[in-house]
C-alpha cells in the first residue's frame, strides 16, 4: 500500500477548514440587522479584504483545538471560527492605517485605505469588530454559556489588554530601545492574544475541561509568541511579492523586532524552543492534537 503524504494530507485540512469558515464568514458580510441594511459602498469595500483571503491560521487553529478536545469538528465552531477571522482583518484594516503602520499593501493588494479611502477603512473596521460579536452572540449549536465565554474571551484578546494594547505598546515603541522580556510582552498582546484566544475558542465549542482549556493557552501562548518571531525573520528574510506585504517594514520604522534583539540565528533558535514547549502542552490530547502539532510546525516553518 503507498504511503499517504502527511503534507498532502494536512493541505487538504488546511483548505477544508478554510472553506468551512468561508461559507460562515462571507454571507454574514451581506447581512443586516432587522430591517436596517449594510449601505452599498460600504458593503463593498467590507468585502474587499475578504476577496484575497491569508493564511486563515486563526480559524484554523479553532477548528483544530476542537479537534483535539472532541475528535472531530463540531458544528458550533464555525461562527467562533469565522468570528475570530473577523477580529483579525479588522485589526489589519486598522494597523495599516498612515496613523498607524501606515501599509499600502496587505496581501498582495492595495491596503484597504489605499483601494477606497482613509475614512472608509476606518469605518469597516469598526464595522467588522462589531459583526465579529454579532456573530458569536448569535452563534447556533452552542450553549449559552458557551456563547458567552467565547464573547468574554474574545473580547478581552482584542481589547485594551490585548490586541489594541498590543498595538499602542508597538507604536510608542518605534525608535526605543526594548529588551527581551519588554518584546515578548508587547507581542503576547500585539500577536499572541488572538492566537491564544483562537485555541480557547476551539476549546470552547468542543465543551473543554479546565484543564484542557489550561493546557490549551499554554499550548497558543507559545505559538503566538512563534508566530510573531516568524514574522519577525520574514521581514528580514522574505520578499514583498511572497509575504503579500511590505518587505523591510519593521527595520525602515525603526522597530525592535526578535531579529535586532537575538539575530537570524537566534530568532529561529526561539522560534523552535517556543514550538517544542507549545508541543509539550498537547501530550494528554493524544492522537486527536495531531492537528494542533500540525499547525505548530506550519507555522514556524512558513516562508511567508
């Protein structure tokens, strides 16, 4: 019998569970709200990023966590999946704002502000974050209290605490210096949060433990902080046609990144130490957090 391939095989998971989100995330764009309907333009511009999707790493990593936890996919993670996909363009919307990281290219495209204007990407933005919570209140073959922690949690990784503080941290920080520890907090905010929350929402949908939502954050705080080193040595490394953005960025802002920090050598040394403690976190999932194991490697191996 031949060999299947693993590569092949987590492929078409990759591309299962992006269709899966899709099929969730694209028509509740169109959607309005009672008898209140999403104004044209402003309908068409908040689907513009959505027509050249990435990676989707954060629904899938929703889909996987409940994968590890229930053994299969249960309905009640689409909406949390595709919620979550949500919270993350709008905040790409936002950071590549001139007031912000100030982007003209965001996955191989003109930055939203660049394809319509700045007033518009504003506006979607703060649209779409509030469809994400739509979405998750809203959320079928959950229960309420399911509901309701998903909504807390993701709440909490995209707030002041989290995400948006994330971002404030990184913006005051442009031209300072920062030490290691400083970075890594900045970044468990900036990038880690809404990974982490991605997994505790897997979690969440498949009915987890305390214990297994525990051993879940532990598992997407390590890989939060490895996707962000990822990004780190991308920005030196890559090339703009690959990464789908500006190539450079961070050196040009005069940003402290893992590379300025620790070096090439020294920023993939901690990305595999963070990806092998994130794996050590999965040892009591067994054979259903193969997925999850998946996603580690993918992640810190990507070239873009």
């Amino acid at each position: 019998m031949p060999k299947t391939d693993p590569d092949a095989d987590f492929d078409g998971y990759l591309a299962a569970c992006r269709t899966r989100c899709q099929a969730v995330l694209l028509p509740s764009l169109d959607a309005g709200h009672g008898e209140l309907r999403v104004p044209a333009g402003l309908l068409d511009a908040s689907r513009y990023p959505f027509e050249n999707t990435g990676k989707l790493v954060r629904p899938v990593l929703c889909y996987a966590a409940a994968e590890a936890v229930a053994g299969d996919i249960p309905p009640g993670a689409d909406h949390l999946a595709a919620a979550l996909e949500i919270i993350h363009t709008y905040s790409l919307i936002h950071d590549d704002l001139p007031a912000m990281d100030d982007d003209d290219l965001r996955r191989g495209r003109p930055s939203l502000h660049r394809a319509f204007d700045e007033a518009t990407a504003i506006l979607v933005g703060d649209g779409l974050q509030a469809r994400a919570f739509e979405l998750l209140a809203r959320a079928p073959d959950i229960s309420e209290n399911s509901r309701v922690a998903a909504i807390s949690t993701l709440a909490g990784a995209a707030g002041l605490a989290g995400m948006v503080g994330g971002q404030f941290v990184d913006i005051s920080a442009v031209g300072e210096t920062m030490d290691l520890e400083a970075l890594r907090e900045m970044h468990l905010c900036k990038t880690g949060a809404l990974i982490r929350a991605s997994v505790a929402l897997g979690g969440i949908a498949a009915g987890a433990t305390e214990q297994q939502l525990a051993r879940l954050d532990a598992y997407g705080r390590d890989i939060g902080l490895a996707f962000q080193v990822v990004d780190d040595i991308l920005d030196v490394t890559g090339d703009t046609q690959t990464l789908g953005k500006t190539q450079g960025k961070d050196a040009l802002a005069d940003k402290p990144t893992y590379v300025t920090l620790l070096g090439l050598d020294g920023a993939r040394a901690e990305a595999r130490q963070l990806m092998e403690s994130g794996l050590a976190q999965l040892a009591p999932f067994a054979a259903n957090a193969r997925r999850l194991e998946q996603l580690a490697r993918y992640i810190v191996h990507r070239d873009r």
